[in-house]
C-alpha cells in the first residue's frame, strides 16, 4: 500500500486522555479512534493487525478441531432467564428494549445462546464430543471504561464451548483448549503463562487464565522460568492423543505460576530461587470447566448408547482478541513506538523515500515497491513527498519489522539501507542484497 | 471435514413458519437457526458460505482501491444529531440507554461516524480522494421481520463511504463502485442487473440498486436482454480509467432497466420486442451520490490547494452480505435443495459412501478424502453410518458443486460415481478418473 493512498493519520502529539502507553500508541499510531466512551473504530491499520490476530486464533482453534460457526450480538432476555443469569448479571449487561418492548441485551457472552442451539438440534450421544466456537464482538457495559480496547466495551471475543458425555470427556476437551491457546499465543509472538483460576460468575471448579507479561499489567505474578522455556508449537503433541494432553496438563498444573490472588508462598518457596520470576500481566484468554451447569438449568439432554438420558457436560474458552492488540503493544514498544511481532504485523515492510522529489530515489523506491509486492511481501511505501525524518519517525511509531530506506546518496552508490524495528540495526545493501534478504 | 465430526444438523420436515423457499432451504439444510425474531445464528454450514461471499466482496473493494477498516456496532445518539437523522429516523433504529442513561442506537448505516472520524483526522485536500469501507453488523428493527434472513433484524452488510474534493471527483468514485459492484456480484454466480433508484433517506440525486433475478423476488423488474450478455470481468476496464468508466455508466444507464415503482412504457417500447426480460427480483446492493449532504451537515472541510476550505462530496455504496445468502438460494435451487454456485459453495465436493459398514468401499473413501483434502479440493465427507438414500438426499439439500459417491458395488469393479448437483449429470468413473477430475 502506499501512503499517499492509505487512510493513515498519525498523531504527532500524545493525546492527554490516555494512561497507558498501549492506548496512547494505539491513538498516535492510527490504529484506533474513539468513537463514544469504551468504543473504537478500527482504522485501516489497527484493522489490519486484528484480522491478523482474529486469523491466528482462528487456524489454532481449527486445528484443534473447534468448529467455527457464528452468533449474533443481540439476544433475547428469555434466553438468559433459562439460566439464570439474566437477573444475576449485573449493570455490565447492556439491556435493550426494541420496538415492541420485548426485552433484550448486547451479549456478553454464549453460554446460554449455545446450549439453546444445541438442545434444539442434537439428540444423540454419537454426535457428541463437539466443540463449536465463533469470533464476534461482544458487549461489557463497563462502569468506567479506560485503557483503550483493554477495558472497552464493545469488544472482540473468540469464545469456543465444549459439549461432552462425561467428565472424562470433557476434560479431554478443556485440555485441547488448553494446548490450543498456548500455541495460539506462543504463534501472536508473545508469552503467555496459564495461571489456575478461579471461575467467578460462569461457574464450575477448573479454569486457567492466561497472562501476558507486560511491565504494565494489571496484575502482578509468580512463574517458574520453565514457562519462559517451553515451545508448545514444536512439543510434537497430537489433540487425539489422550495420553499426552493429560501429561501436558500435569506438567502445566505441577509447574507453579500464581497472580496476586492465588500466589503461595509455601509453594514459591519451592521453587528454586533462580528460576522464579516475578512481574507484571495482563489477562488475555480464559478457559473454565463448568460441568452441566447450563445442561441441567437449560435441559439439555442426549440419548445414551443404551437408549437412557445423558446430560452433557460443557467447557467455554475465551480469548480476548481485540484486548491482544494492545496487549501486544504493551509487551512490544519502545520510547519511539511500538515494535510489532512478525505474525501479527500489520505490512512486514515500511519502504520510505527521504526525498519523494529526487527522481532516481523514486524510481528506484517504486522499482523496489512492486517487486516486493510481486514476491508476496506485504509492504508499506511512504511515497509522500514529506521531509525524510517525519517519514522515518511515523515508521518507528508504527512499528513495521523492517525499514528498507531509499535515499539519494546511496542510490547514487547503488545501496539502500535496511532497519531492524526490534533492535534498531542498520545495514547498508545493495538493492539486490535487500530484496533477497526481504523476500527469503 | 467428516460428517461424523461435524455440527450440520439437518432436517426432514420443511419448518411450518418459514415462507419463502431460502428461509425453508437455510432452516431445513441447517444453515441459520432463528434465535429471536429476526436474528439468526450461523450454523458452521451457513458461516461458510457467508464468509466466502464476504470474500469475494472484500477483494473486489480492494481490487477497487476501497480500503478496509471496522467501525463498531453501537453509536452515540449525539453523532446522529449533527446530521438531523436521530429524530428523523423512524422506529427501525434500535435505540439503546446504557448503564449511564446516555443514548445510545445499534447502527444501521455509518455515514456520521465516518464523516466525523474523516472530519478528526483529514486535514488537507492531498488526502483526497479516499473511499473506505468496513463489512459489520448492522440491526434495523424491522416491525415484522420474516423471510428469514432476507428481511432480519441484524444483517451484515458491506458499506462503503467515499469523499472526494468535486461533483466530478465523486462521480468518478461513484462510477468504481458501481463496477466493483457488477464484478462482485458475477463473481458470486448471480447475475443483478443496476436499476437507477430513488435515494430515499439518504439523500442525494445519483442512485441505483442492484437485482438479483429470483422467481421469488419482492418486486418486479424490466430490463434489456444486454444485462445478460455483458462480461463485467472481462472488460478489461481499469479503475484509474476516467474515460473508461464513464462509458461504462453511459452504458448502463442508456441500456433500459426498472423495477415497478420506476418503470417508463414509453422507454420500454424502444426496446427491440425479442430483448424485452421481464421478472422478479431481490435488492443485494445500493449505491448513492449524495454530495455535501454529510459534510456540510457535520462540518468537515478541508484545505484546498489555494488554501481556502473545501467542503468533500461524498457517496455511500451498501451490498447485504447475509442477505445475499438468500438471495443466491432464491435465484439457485430446486425440489431437492440448494445448488450453489462454485465460488460460494460451504465445499466443492460432497464424498458418500453408500455402505459406511463395507471396508472396502470405507478404506476406498478414506483415501479420496485424503487425497482430495490434499489436492485442496474443500470436501465434506459423510463418512457416517448410515443409509446411504438419506446420506445423498442430505447432500441434494446442502446443495455441494460435485457428489462422489463410493458404493460396494462399483469399488469391486474399481469405479465411484460422480455427480454434478446443478445438472443431475452422473458419470461412472474410476477412482483417478474422479480425482482428476475433480483436482483440476
């Protein structure tokens, strides 16, 4: 894409309102705007790096057998009656009334919407275990939204539900979840730690959390530096292989990590001294076992291999996918910008020109443009004709991998010069050099 | 993906309250499932073939220089305000009042939000033109939603915004748009034919809606027999043309083409007897010129190249992404079921074995799973037990391209049966025979 073309507003001063350095780049960086309290627009940038992100967990979510599917946003209040939770729910429940005073909410969640479905549909044992997911945006009436789309309230959740006979079963499938969101995140580049839980207002007796640490998080935790060592891509584990997911489960559970609220001293102790670490996280993905809580509130039954009822025992996993945005950012800036994973960034290339006006530059940096573009390189070119140090200075806030940077005299040379964004290392190379080194 | 694994829930009996035959196909083949009056879940079947069509109609706006982004669904009642809609709208819009009494509306449409985010950002009339886009859900509290989802309540939909510095700018934008338009909706295997239309609540004086052909469509329709003759991808037109796609709106607009509420006998006389179409047709898209409507209406100017404020035409082009689900079962069935056209089909090929309970004809239909899975041919595989009569009357319902069916009888001689849905074609073939004919 070039610039001169793209709707890309960078700010050149950070705006007042925001408190954290996640929410101030979002707003310089042009990736998001404010468009009522606690809700964003999306702009062409931010969209790209969410669809990014939304796209990760989506193949994850795939591979582990999850099945995509989608509901819609707002659902009715008889629903969450069946459950319970209609009334239980608190002022965060954005209740709705449409034009024939029928009650209704901005979902914030699918427990009660997936059960209902289910129920309707499925009748026999042999169509389960099943786990269904969808990526949809959600709704959190929030008392005092801040910190951006990490505590919004329209915001973008994959949440996936698990349907199985029996506790066994079902724990089979929390498991598969549990692997799934580790490669998931491990993929997003950062480093996620799971953290036992406790289960809050879903309910039920297991449930992880995952934590991103960032300086800046919201809560303060506790990990064995094996957490910082396990690759979960390459552990070689199948989701089929009962054996191996419940050994993951063991060495998760058996492998401390705490927050604040669940921290143990007699067990950190434990730990051998140069292996705790210790810091700040921010939680983006929740997972729960709840047992038949909706199944038996809502009636959900199948019939049995021997003709007898069964009540299905459920999971629900959530991931925060708008809030990974700027949890991403919070794990990856610097003073000048953010500093964007090659997974999830939105141009993997920020070509700039310092001088738009110098034809040779121009010519080479469009030469440059296209065969990068041609050789599937999603790249970004600051075509404008706009001083150089502005250029670069909007490239190291947007945070793009590589800088590949044309100017005069090294055209005149036959060089140009290529940035790391993530260590700031510069090298000069012929355009050949640059172009091989890119598309490789 | 297999059967056995799925969540395709199917049934027998045509739903009593569904009236319209794609309301009775999505329920009965199990795409949608209602979850209010008005809202639908997506099954995995139908998420499918909505995120295909919402494919195509994202890389159409790309090819068409239109740049992707995402407002969100709830909006301020006070941005409604600036441009006089709040109070004219009628009852349709969902208002909502959150947690703090502010007013707030589900959003049907975007031109104030995004006229307000251009008008933040978009200082000078070297960011000009741009036309940007986002496909979200939308909510129009229809008083008696029906047709399941062809008149919902919450819909997806594709809107598009363009701004641009004079009438003949924005014009240009408009004549994009409109070919974009007829290159989407050929691509998506239907043919809709641009009526000029009446811009309504928009506003402005430069409209046309686009028709689907369906016997069952809401309105009726005359146009010139050229509506199906002309190849809009094949044109070999290109965006940056101004001359180009000036010629092609005179094309359109000379060549005769009405719904009821417009049509001319006088104009419809001149057309050649033996080119007159008539039929019935649905609405899928609709595209306005509405000048300075928005822009004066909110304030956004910009700096013109002499330095004086330059008030931004602008236009808005809306395509109804899940409405065209119904729209292409309604111009594509038959008595057995949906027949959808490759581009948008949930998968290319539907593989059965006739005897799930005959190895060798199970390990035959294995390995053409494996194979065509491998090849990338998108198959789904009824690999259940069950009768093989049943198995291929659910795949005349769920409508798949190709059927490949593996029977006992034709394994022993080393053939399988390859069925094409739209024709009833069936050939017999051997197993390499079929693959290759399927992988090509």
């Amino acid at each position: 894409m070039r610039v001169s073309q793209a709707f890309l507003p960078v700010l050149k001063e950070s705006p007042s309102d925001a408190q954290i350095v996640s929410h101030k780049l979002m707003l310089r960086a042009g990736l998001v705007r404010q468009t009522a309290a606690g809700i964003y627009a999306w702009l062409p940038l931010g969209y790209r790096v969410l669809r990014k992100i939304e796209q990760i967990v989506r193949e994850e979510q795939d591979r582990a057998g999850a099945i995509e599917m989608l509901m819609p946003t707002v659902q009715s209040a008889e629903l969450w009656r069946e459950s319970g939770r209609y009334d239980a729910y608190g002022p965060e429940m954005l209740r709705i009334r449409d034009r024939h005073d029928r009650e209704m909410l901005y979902g914030p969640t699918n427990e009660e919407m997936l059960t209902a479905l289910f129920r309707d549909d499925v009748r026999s044992y042999r169509d389960l275990p099943r786990t269904l997911y969808h990526i949809q945006w959600k709704f959190r009436d929030e008392v005092r939204p801040r910190f951006g789309v990490m505590r919004g309230r329209e915001f973008l959740m994959k949440d996936a539900y698990s349907f199985d006979l029996d506790e066994a079963g079902a724990r089979q499938s929390y498991y598969t979840q549990l692997l799934a969101y580790l490669r998931t995140f491990q993929r997003l580049g950062i480093r996620a730690v799971p953290m036992k839980a406790a289960s809050g207002p879903i309910g039920g007796d297991l449930s992880h959390e995952f934590i991103v640490l960032a300086p800046t998080g919201e809560s303060e935790v506790f990990y064995d530096a094996a957490f910082e060592e396990f690759d979960w891509s390459q552990s070689g584990l199948s989701y089929g292989d009962a054996d191996g997911l419940q050994r993951l489960f063991d060495e998760v559970s058996s492998t401390y990590s705490a927050t604040d609220e669940t921290h143990d001293e007699a067990r950190w102790n434990d730990v051998a001294e140069d292996r705790r670490r210790t810091g700040r996280g921010i939680e983006v993905g929740h997972i729960f076992y709840f047992g038949d809580k909706y199944s038996t509130a809502m009636g959900l039954k199948v019939s049995g291999p021997d003709g007898s009822n069964v009540t299905p025992m459920m999971g629900s996993y959530g991931i925060g996918v708008s809030r990974l945005v700027g949890a991403i950012i919070e794990a990856s800036h610097d003073e000048h910008g953010i500093i964007w994973p090659e997974e999830v960034a939105p141009w993997k290339v920020g070509l700039v020109t310092m001088r738009a006006d110098d034809a040779p530059s121009s010519a080479a940096a469009d030469d440059l443009y296209s065969k990068l573009t041609a050789g599937g390189v999603e790249t970004l070119y600051d075509d404008r004709d706009e001083r150089g140090g502005v250029k670069l200075g909007s490239m190291d806030l947007i945070g793009l991998p590589w800088q590949l940077v044309v100017g005069p005299r090294g055209i005149a040379s036959g060089t140009v010069e290529l940035k790391r964004r993530a260590t700031g290392q510069k090298e000069e190379l012929s355009l050949e050099a640059a172009l091989s080194r890119l598309t490789s």
